[in-house]
C-alpha cells in the first residue's frame, strides 16, 4: 500500500490526544512496538506512520513557507521519499550520489546530488540521456569537476549538464578557526561570482542553483543533554555563526546571480530549519534527519522530533545474574568516534552498554536493573544515532499504525541498492 501522511485531523478528545502522539508515553509506545512486530524476526526496524507524519509537518512548520528539499542520504526509503513528495510543504529530492539520482529520476522529476561525483558510467549515462539531463543537477566547487565530466563526453557529444555551484558555509571563527565541514572551497562572495562566470562561459553547461550546508548550525546539538558547558558554547557559536553567513551568502549569491538565472538557493538542514529560513537569500531548505528522528536531535532546543524510526533486537543470553546480551547492536553512526555515534538502547529503561565493550558488531551485552529480566528471546528497542544509517542495515521498515503492522516498505537495500 502507498504510505498516507496526509494529517488525520485534530484529535477529538484528550485521550484521542494521547493515542495521537503514543511516543510522549514510552511506558505504552515501546510495548506497542513490540507487540505490533513480534512476528518479525529480528533485526526489527519499525516505522511509526503517527510519528512519522507528526514530523513530517512538524518540519513544515518550521521551515515557514520555504520548500523543504528532502535529504535522501536521512530516509534511503524509497516509498517514503515518494510519499513525502505527495505532501505540501516538500519539493525535489537532495541526493547523495549520482548512481542514487539516476535510480530515482524513474519517478522524480527534481533532483540536485548533493557531493561532486566522479561515477565516469554515471556521468555517461546522464550526458546520453534528455529526460535524465532534466532531471538531474550535479554539483560542482571547481573547474576540476568540470573537467572530468567534459571527459566523459564533451560539448556537442552530449546533454547540457545541469549544475549547482557549491558555496562553503563554515566559520572562520576568531581563536577557534574553521567551525562547519570541510566541503567547497569556494568561501568568498568574490570567488563565487568568479566561479560562476567561468561555468557560463563553458559550453555544454548550465548553472541553475547555489547550495550551502551550515553543518556547524544544522548538525550541531545546542542543548546536548548532560552536557550544559557543550550547549552553552554551541549556542554561542551558532549566535555568531548564522549572521556571518547570512551577509555572506547574501553577497555570494548576489554575484552569482550577476552571471546565471539562478532556479533555486538551496540552506540549512533540520537543525536549522527555523534559521535558514528566515535568510532572505534561501529558496529552499535540504532536510531528511528530523523525518525518522534519530536519538542525535534530541539535544536540539528549537525542536523535539518524534522517535519515529527504531530497530529491536533479540536478547540471546544472560552472561551473569546482571548482565543480558543481545545479537547485533553495533550500528555505528558517522562523525567523531563517540558515546553519541553508539544506538541508544530505550526499552526496557535502564539498560547500559559495558564499556569494555559497547556496541558489539554480532553481541552487545548490556546491564542495569532491567537486565536481570531479560531471557532470551525478549526484544530489546534501539534508537540510532543519525537517519538514514539506519536503513544500510535492513532491508524493510515495519510501518506500525495504532497497535499493528500494516505493511512492509523496503530500504534501498531491500531493493538491492547499497550507494555508499
């Protein structure tokens, strides 16, 4: 069945409140997980469409009118990605490879590829093909890129090849030095107009959009839990941090409008929704993280997202009258290697990871008062840190809707897809 995260409506009643937003009460919403996919065999991953539809609008709202590009890399869901295009508020598809570009571009019509890319066979089929050449818009930072993609095919042998001017939205901060992610290296307002005037001049291209990502604003916790001297400087570098790059890409995009009709201005990420937004230099906003609500944004003072994606595994065995151990669990997520990167075990309550071991790539031991009651064959729920990660280890989501499953949607690798 097609997903529906249409709004059901506002709730009748106050226990019709409760039903509506089961995840508030993880006394009710973990059981209920479980009981709507015990005959699953694990590992479980379960979508919880109430969830998943209160974040869906919940980002809407906060983005403010300004379209929501979604970040395919957070979902790698294919049924998802399709059903939120249904939905106001959502417009085109932000993709993280060009391989996954080309496989979508069967039923979507916008799509930008976030990173540069050297597919040599992606580049050829894209330049061979009209309908794909439409649809699809590569990203570039430098001549280099358009180099290789005149390799492949050049001018007059191919497509016009759509193209996204990357602009690099960290900080060089006072003292503390460069704050963001090391992507573009197109910084100043000046070496984007320059940038932009060598592209138009380069036949067999055209330059329709800018994107930059404020990774230190979007992907940055303001308010990590139990560390209040982490959010503290957070916040401060982030009051800092989006007025600098507000001016600048006001100045960037402006010169770069001075060469090209530019389709769209492309910011920001789910942390960061509010803020982006209210930059007058944005056209659009990339989003995908907050839609499935991984265990990282929950140290995010602007939002709380609705634990809409989770994954149970098996407990196998009790090594110790305060121990149980579970099969799997070491689905690490990307960044700094840290207790954050680690899923996060949420039911029963109170269970911990040994620290000798963590988060094991077959076993993960756990213990708290909860352990002791577990047996084996009793499901444990995780919480991973990040998104779409997620998916790289499941082939389908269980969609959960009230107390049952009603339906089976495959990731990516469920249809035999692994990008990166």
């Amino acid at each position: 069945m097609a997903l529906d995260l249409r709004d059901p409506g506002a709730p009748a009643s106050d226990a019709a409140m409760t039903d509506a937003a089961p995840w508030q009460h993880p006394e009710r919403y973990w059981p209920g997980l479980t009981a709507a996919t015990e005959h699953l065999d694990a590992p479980v991953g379960a979508l919880h469409l109430g969830a998943l539809r209160h974040n869906a609008h919940d980002m809407v709202r906060r983005a403010a009118g300004t379209p929501i590009r979604i970040a395919s890399k957070s979902v790698r869901v294919r049924s998802v990605i399709e059903a939120l295009l249904e939905e106001p508020g959502y417009r085109g598809v932000l993709a993280y490879t060009l391989a996954e570009a080309l496989w979508l571009a069967d039923t979507v019509d916008d799509i930008v590829v976030g990173y540069p890319t050297a597919e040599r066979g992606g580049i050829r089929r894209l330049a061979e093909d009209a309908a794909l050449a439409s649809r699809i818009t590569l990203m570039v930072d430098s001549p280099a890129h358009l180099d290789l993609i005149d390799s492949v095919l050049p001018p007059g042998q191919r497509e016009t090849i759509r193209v996204c001017l990357e602009l690099d939205a960290s900080w060089d901060a006072p003292i503390l030095g460069h704050l963001g992610v090391r992507r573009s290296p197109v910084h100043d307002p000046d070496d984007a107009g320059a940038l932009a005037a060598y592209i138009t001049a380069r036949p067999g291209f055209v330059l329709v959009g800018v994107m930059s990502y404020e990774a230190q604003i979007a992907g940055v916790a303001n308010r990590p839990p139990g560390r209040p001297l982490d959010g503290a400087v957070n916040r401060w570098m982030q009051s800092r941090s989006m007025p600098e790059l507000v001016e600048r890409r006001a100045r960037a995009v402006a010169a770069v409008r001075g060469h090209a009709e530019l389709e769209f201005v492309n910011g920001g990420g789910t942390g960061s929704l509010e803020a982006t937004a209210a930059d007058a230099s944005i056209t659009e906003i990339a989003a995908g993280s907050g839609l499935f609500g991984g265990h990282l944004f929950d140290g995010y003072a602007q939002f709380t997202p609705a634990p809409a994606a989770a994954f149970a595994l098996d407990v196998v065995r009790s090594p110790s009258p305060r121990h149980a151990t579970i099969l799997g669990g070491g689905w690490i997520a990307s960044g700094p290697p840290a207790a954050d990167r680690l899923p996060k075990p949420v039911w029963p309550t109170g269970l911990v990871m040994e620290p000798r071991e963590m988060a094991g790539e077959v076993q993960t031991p756990v213990r708290g008062t909860a352990a002791s009651r577990l047996r084996a064959g009793d499901r444990v729920w995780f919480r991973h840190t990040k998104s779409g990660e997620l998916a790289e280890h499941l082939t389908a989501f269980a969609v959960v809707d009230g107390d049952a499953t009603v339906d089976m949607i495959p990731t990516y690798r469920g249809e035999g897809k692994a990008f990166l």
